[in-house]
C-alpha cells in the first residue's frame, strides 16, 4: 500500500475520514486535506481509474490488522484442554478442603480436567484406604459438575484421581 508521497497518481478519488465520498481531486490536494486532518492519505484501490484514496490514520489501521490477524490464528488453533492439579493430604482439615474443592470447581467449569493428588508420608501409608475415602467424598460432592475418568490409585506414595467435566 502506498501512502502519502508515494501515491504517484496525479488525480485521485478521495474518502475522508468519515467514509464521505469527497470525489475526484488533484493528489496534492488530497494530502494537504490529510495532513490538514492530522492523518495519512493512504492508496486503498490503485487498480481503478483514477485510484481511490482515503484518509485515515495508517499506523492505527496497520496495528489493528495485525490483532486481526493474531485473533484469527487463536480461534484456528484447536482448544487444549489443560489437566489442573490439586494436591491434598489424607488428614486435611475439612475447610481446606472445602477451599480446594471450590478450586477445583473452578477449573471445572472453566472446562478444565482436575487431578487430584494425595500424597502420603511415613505411616500415612499404612492409611491408604483414608485416601479412598477422601477421593469418594471428592467425588460426590463434584458429581453435579464432573465425572471421575480415573478412579484413585497408587503409585509409590502418590495416589492420583482424574475427573473431567460433563459436556
């Protein structure tokens, strides 16, 4: 696109600033109109006889197709649906809890998958059936928003449980 000085054609057919058809007048003209309106006198169609030219504010124009152009390549790409990890422990008080399962709830219904991890230390282990009982009132109480795609199961100290969101 040519703007300004660039545009070589001795005649141009002028839109103002306020996409009012001026009509056809000398190129010099048009740019003094331009300037006078603290914009730039930019080439829109130079295929046409004589070509059209309009005033705007090139700079503001540039920027606003290149955020076009980045929201098109955002809304192409394919959503990811993102895995969120809440952490627990076998003995956590009854309002953390609380506070964790309205996280949870959150990611939820932001369409988010929810893992919840346990992690037990020293003789915590010999309570692991504590853990299960846990991940089943997690469970319950998510039961309205999500479905358990993996049921609570061990892997060294660590027992982990999937829930994804009901579509």
């Amino acid at each position: 696109m040519k703007i300004n000085g660039g545009i070589r054609a001795e005649n141009v057919r002028l839109i103002d600033e306020e996409n009012n058809k001026v009509g056809i007048v000398t190129r010099l003209e048009a740019i003094s109109k331009a300037r006078q309106a603290g914009l730039d006198l930019v080439e829109v169609a130079p295929t046409s006889d004589p070509p059209v030219c309009k005033i705007m504010d090139y700079g503001k124009w540039q920027y606003e197709q290149k955020r076009k152009m980045r929201q098109s390549h955002k809304k192409s790409q394919q959503h990811v649906n993102t895995l969120k990890e809440v952490r627990l422990r076998p003995e956590t008080d009854t309002h953390d809890m609380e506070i964790k399962l309205k996280h949870a709830r959150e990611f939820l219904e932001k369409g988010h998958r929810v893992q919840f991890t346990m992690l037990f230390r020293g003789r915590q282990m010999l309570h692991r059936d504590r853990g299960h009982e846990v991940f089943a009132q997690i469970s319950e109480k998510l039961e309205d928003l999500a479905k358990v795609e993996q049921r609570g199961r061990m892997a060294n100290r660590r027992m982990t449980m999937l829930i994804s969101p009901i579509k």
